[in-house]
C-alpha cells in the first residue's frame, strides 16, 4: 500500500499528527457513514468493524497511516499527539 502522506512532508513543514482510539474512530466513521446517503452503509457495528479493521472502507488504510505516523513520531518536525491526550490539556493551553 502507498502512503498517505506526501513524501517530503516532514522535510518542508512542521505536522503535529493527532492520533485516536481506533474504536473511536471506526464508531465515529460508522455513524458518519450511516448519515451520508452518498454511503448509505446501512449494517450492523460488527460488520463495519470488520471493514474497518481489514482497511475495507473509503479512508481506509487507518492501520497503515496509524503506523506511518507513528514510525516518523521521533523526527524533529512531528509532534505526535493522541486525542485523548489532548482532551486532558483543556483549551485555556491554545
């Protein structure tokens, strides 16, 4: 699979990369999906999570960007965040 990123990316600009649960995020695309009548994904949670894990819907690969990001967390123009660490911060930090 290709990445998602541009390839030089972190040599041209600064990324903070703000990582989620993938439970959240594959609940959050399933209503997201389910809303759009475009998708119209119209099954059960378990079957979507299938999907999701499999990197079978639109968006997709989430595991192989996940890691990506997570291999390059190190480099000097990356921060790299995970959601819920972000929620303990507040918004009086920003």
């Amino acid at each position: 699979c290709c990445s998602l990123l541009p390839p030089r990316l972190l040599d041209t600009c600064k990324v903070v990369y703000v990582a989620r649960n993938p439970k959240d995020v594959a609940v959050s695309y399933y209503h997201h999906n389910r809303l759009l009548t475009v998708q119209g994904y119209q099954r059960d949670f378990a079957t979507y999570w299938n999907y999701f894990e499999h990197n079978l819907l639109i968006g997709c690969p989430y595991w192989t960007h996940l890691t990506e990001a997570w291999d390059k967390r190190n480099h000097p123009n990356m921060m790299f965040l995970f959601y819920e660490e972000l929620s303990k911060v507040g918004t009086s930090n920003f």
